[in-house]
C-alpha cells in the first residue's frame, strides 16, 4: 500500500515508518519543516509539505494513498490554551482525513490512550473516556471511527501511558526528565499504582496490522507491559541516574500528578488473538537500562 502517515517523524511515528518500509509499503509523510523533510527523507519516505493545520493538503495526501496512518499531534503548543489548540488542530485534521475517504473503504489509522477503569486492567471494549482536558480526542478518535457506516476502513490504536525506545519516552520519561531536574526521582501515591507501556518497535507493528486488515470502527490496544508499579520504574530511573528515589507529593507533577497518581493497567488479550499481535522488543523495565546519567 502507499500510506499516508501524519507525525512520522515522532517516537512512535518514525518506528510506523521503518514499519512500513520494511513491509513494502511506500510512505508519503507530511513535514512541516526542513528538519522533517529531512528526516522523512533519510528513512526512505516520499514528503508531502504542510502541517496538520493545512486542511487541503491533508486532503491531497489522503487522495494519493491507499490508505493513512493519523499520528500527529502538537503537543508543544505553548500558552494555557495550548492543549486546547492542539486537540482542536488534530479534531479538523481527523475530520477531513476521514471526509476524503468516505465511500472508498480505504483504511485510516489513528491513535488514543488505552482508557483506566477502577479495579482492573482496561480492555479494548472499554470506551475512551469522554471527561477531563483531553476528552476531546476522545470525541475525535470516536467520530472517526463512526465513518464505518460511511465507507472508511477506520480504526485506531490505543497507546499505554508509556512508549518507549533507548529508555526514553512516554510517562516513565516525564518521571526521569523531572529526576533530572529536580535531583530526586519523585513519584507520586505509594507507588503500588501500576502504568502499562509498548516498546514504539512493538506499537509500530500493531499499526501496520491495523492498517492491513483490522475491520472498519475497530480499536485495538497496543499493550506489551499490562502494568509496572512506579516505584519499580522509579527504582531503576534512580539507579540509572545516579539519584535518590522518594514519593514526592502529587501536586509535584502539576496537571499530570492525579493522572500519574492513577492505577491503570490494560491489556491486549484481544488484540494479540484477533490480529496476531506478538510483542517481541524489550519490556519497559529492560528498557529503561538504556538511561545514562
Ligand atoms: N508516546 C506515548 O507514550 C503516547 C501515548 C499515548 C498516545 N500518544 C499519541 O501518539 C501520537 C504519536 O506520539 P509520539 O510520542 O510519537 O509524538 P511526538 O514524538 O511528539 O511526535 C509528534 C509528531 O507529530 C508531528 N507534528 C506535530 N504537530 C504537527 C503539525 N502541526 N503539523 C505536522 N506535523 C506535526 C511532529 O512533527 P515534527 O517532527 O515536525 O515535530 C512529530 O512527527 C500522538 O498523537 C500522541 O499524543 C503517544
């Protein structure tokens, strides 16, 4: 397939990319500068040049591939309004994404979080949730998903709150960048509350079998590690970094301490049966051994 991937210059996006790549697929890859373009490039993608916010050209990647891979999402948007900016760019980018392909039956691909539910790993028929500052991509993941019943072979993966490669990445990196900072690996609660996590290798494939053959209105759960307790991921940060290891207060963490203080384990039963799903890269534990002071 020729694929039109968003954001393949990100984490996750630059392992989508060698994904395809690697499988046959071509990419065209959106950049929106020089430095992407580049780095597009050296992997071996074709460039389209825009940014998400250039709604037509969006649609013109969309119309020249056989399907799309929706990865991008500004999350440096500075401002108090910021995030709010961001969720509503990557909302109209989805939305004319989906447009373009209505009645054509060619797949898009897009991403959300694995959801949390109180007592018990979250599974892929748990619904994302619809409160909090990021409700809104949830309402965007949703309403592309709903274009099933208009003619889109869409679907979306669901990432755990840590995406790893060379120990970087994801909610355990937050808690290593702030160790840096700070001089204490902090975390915060008892530290018993459990975090799910993918090596990016291992989510890029899961993509590329939903682009290949997951059915339309699908979402999948890209899941390695159902659950490490922090203080354990906090253990190893410490040590790797040459720091102290405490529980800090949550309010430590700002906006992200209440949803870093939450136990939120999932799994990918379903996923690893019905696609054939084999995470093979190294557990997030493994991984953070990469980490140098
Ligand atoms: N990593 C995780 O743990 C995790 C967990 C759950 C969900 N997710 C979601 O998964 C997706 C990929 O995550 P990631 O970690 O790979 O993100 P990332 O490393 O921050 O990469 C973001 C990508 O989006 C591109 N981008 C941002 N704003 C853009 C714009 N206005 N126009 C065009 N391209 C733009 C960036 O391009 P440049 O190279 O030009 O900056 C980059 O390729 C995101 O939607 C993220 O929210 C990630």
């Amino acid at each position: 397939m020729y694929v039109f991937v968003t954001g393949g210059t990100g984490t996750v996006g630059s392992a989508v990319v060698s994904e395809l790549l690697a499988h046959s697929h071509g990419v065209l890859g959106l950049a929106r500068s020089e430095v992407s373009a580049a780095a597009l490039e050296a992997a071996g993608a074709e460039v389209l040049e825009g940014s998400t916010a250039d709604l037509d050209i969006l649609r013109a990647g969309a119309a020249r591939a056989d399907g799309v891979i929706s990865l991008a999402f500004n999350h440096h948007l500075p401002g108090p309004d910021g995030l709010a900016a961001a969720i509503a760019e990557e909302s109209a980018a989805l939305a004319a994404l989906g447009e373009e392909l209505v009645g054509s039956h060619r797949p898009i691909v897009t991403v959300s979080g694995t959801p949390q539910v109180p007592g018990r790993a979250s599974t892929e028929a748990d619904p994302l949730p619809l409160d909090g500052p990021v409700a809104g991509r949830s309402r965007s993941v949703n309403a592309l998903l709903a274009r099933a019943g208009e003619g889109v072979r869409a679907s979306a993966v669901r990432l755990p709150r840590t995406v790893h490669n060379q120990g970087r990445g994801g909610f355990a990196g937050l808690l290593a960048e702030h160790g840096r900072r700070s001089g204490v690996v902090g975390y915060p609660g008892d530290g018993t509350q459990r975090w799910p996590a993918v090596h990016a290798r291992d989510a890029a494939v899961l993509f590329r079998l939903a682009l290949e053959s997951a059915p339309a209105g699908t979402a999948w759960h890209a899941v390695a590690d159902e659950g490490d307790a922090v203080a354990a991921l906090a253990a190893v940060i410490g040590r790797r970094l040459g720091l102290p290891v405490a529980a800090v207060p949550t309010e430590t963490f700002g906006p992200f301490g209440p949803i870093f203080a939450l136990d939120q384990p999932s799994t990918s039963a379903h996923t690893r049966r019905t696609l054939g799903w084999e995470p093979t890269h190294q557990s997030l534990l493994e991984d953070l051994e990469h980490l140098e002071p």
